[in-house]
C-alpha cells in the first residue's frame, strides 16, 4: 500500500469523514467502495455500534478491502457484489451514503439516486465526490457536464443541496483536492 494511502487509512481519513459529518453508531454505505480507502476509515468513525457496507462489482477489490480490514482489525464492514443498480438493503436503513469518484461510471445515473433516496433514512445524507466532471479531469458519463448540472441532477432526484467544499482526499491511491457535494433526502 503507498504511503498516501496508508496515511489516509490510519488518520486522514477519519478526519475527512468526520468533517462532512460522519458520527459514532452510525450506518453507512459506500457506494463503489474499490479497495475501500473511504470503507475502512468510516468503519473505524462509526465505531463497534456502527456499521458500514462496501458495495462494488469488482470482486477483486473487495478481497483486497477484506484483507485491509482484517489488518486494521475493523470488523464491523459488511461486503456486498453489485452488477446493477439495485442495493439488497431495507427501505430507509442507512444514515450516510458515500458516492466518490463512482458516478462518472454511471450511465443510469437516476436510478442510482432513486435506490440511494431509497434506502436512506428521512433526513440522511448523501455525500458526492463527483470527480471526472467537465471541469475536472474529463471522463465517460460526466465528461460534458458541470458541476453546477451534477448539483441539478441530484436535487432532481428529491435531495436538497445542504453544503458545498472544496477539500483535500483520496483520489485513486493519492491525495487531491475536489468538491464534495453534501445533500439531505428531502422529506
């Protein structure tokens, strides 16, 4: 592991997490987990009472966030493979989504925000590192759109902006900065 990752997953991270708001006992899902950079410090925020899913349709990087786990001794992550859209998860169940560096990927992008709003709790949030954006390193489904069209996307999916910043975190194995986009289920 590089030496930016190890220093995200030991103490950067859980600084990050908390900042946009992530607390002990919560549940969060980490939508696109990879290798789990996001998974794995959130599990140690939320703590024994807490639970957080990775969820990717990779199965090679959900081995390799299981090994990580194991070896950070975190125990309360929950795995789950995806090849669609669709969470195996209860109707109002988690506190926090986490969707970083991920939705450039997706070309039905609606229906991911309709299971997300889904399986969040009334008033949960929804937080978005909407990295490959027109204006940030162009790629795939978000190559041509702004940030401000990636904001109207969300909120047309009946979540409500609540918070906009631009911050340091882990991108790939190394640290960059982008926008975080923090939404509340509107109800």
């Amino acid at each position: 592991m590089r030496a930016d990752v190890r220093r995200w997953v030991k103490k950067d991270g859980e600084i990050f997490l908390k900042q946009i708001g992530i607390k002990e006992g919560q549940i969060i899902l980490d939508f696109g987990c990879g290798e789990g950079h996001y998974t794995i410090p959130a599990a140690k925020v939320v703590g024994e009472d807490g639970r957080v899913y990775g969820v990717d349709k990779d199965s090679g990087s959900l081995d390799k966030l299981l090994e990580e786990a194991k070896s950070e001794s975190v125990k309360n992550i929950v795995l789950m493979k995806t090849e669609d859209l669709k969470l195996d998860l209860k109707d109002e169940s988690i506190d926090v989504v986490l969707a970083y560096d991920v939705i450039h990927y997706i070309e039905e992008r609606r229906k991911l925000f309709d299971e997300i709003y889904r399986v969040l709790k009334k008033g949960g949030l929804l937080s978005v590192y909407p990295k490959h954006y027109k204006q940030d390193q162009p790629l795939w489904k978000l190559a041509d759109v702004d940030l401000k069209d990636v904001i109207e996307e969300i909120e047309g999916a009946k979540f409500k902006l609540e918070r906009k910043s631009y911050e340091e975190l882990m991108h790939d194995d190394y640290y960059n900065k982008g926008y975080i986009l923090n939404f509340r289920k509107d109800v």
